[in-house]
C-alpha cells in the first residue's frame, strides 16, 4: 500500500502540468500548446504548472492506497482457487 502510495504521488507530480495546459486550452485561455506552456510559465514560472496539485493527491493517494493491495489479494485469491480447480480435475 505504501509502494502504492508513493507510485499515485509520482504520478501526480509527473501528470498535474499537462492537466493544468489541457484545463487552461479547454476553457479557451489558450489555442495552442506551446502558448499555453509559455503563458502559464510566464504567468506565474514553473509553479502554476503544480496549481492544484494538492487536491490531485488527495483523490488519487486514497484510491491507490486501497486499489493496489486489493488487486493483490483478489490475485491470490483466484490464484489459489484456480490451483485447487486444476488439483481436482
């Protein structure tokens, strides 16, 4: 769960500047990638491409917290029923 946790954050890190570019292009502050990437950097630098990081972990740390370490013990599960279905058969 931990490793799970430590994965979501990464990938929020790494995700939140193209959802801040993709958000600002869909509202209709910028036409084009490049200006919206100039434009937000020169707004505000390299941190307004982490606005709204904060709310990104907190919906995506909870998730990973319980989706990977369920994944895992349904694996084993279904795992060990296959192994006892193949044992009878």
């Amino acid at each position: 769960a931990l490793a799970a946790s430590f994965a979501a954050s990464a990938n929020c890190l790494v995700r939140n500047p193209t959802l801040v570019i993709s958000q600002r292009m869909q509202v209709g502050q910028y036409t084009t990638l490049t200006a919206a990437a100039h434009g937000i950097y020169k707004c505000g630098g390299l941190g307004h491409f982490y606005s709204g990081l904060s709310v990104s972990a907190l919906r995506e740390l909870p998730f990973a917290f319980i989706q990977f370490p369920l994944y895992e013990a349904l694996k084993r599960l279904l795992s060990r029923r296959n192994d006892e279905m193949t044992a009878t058969q």
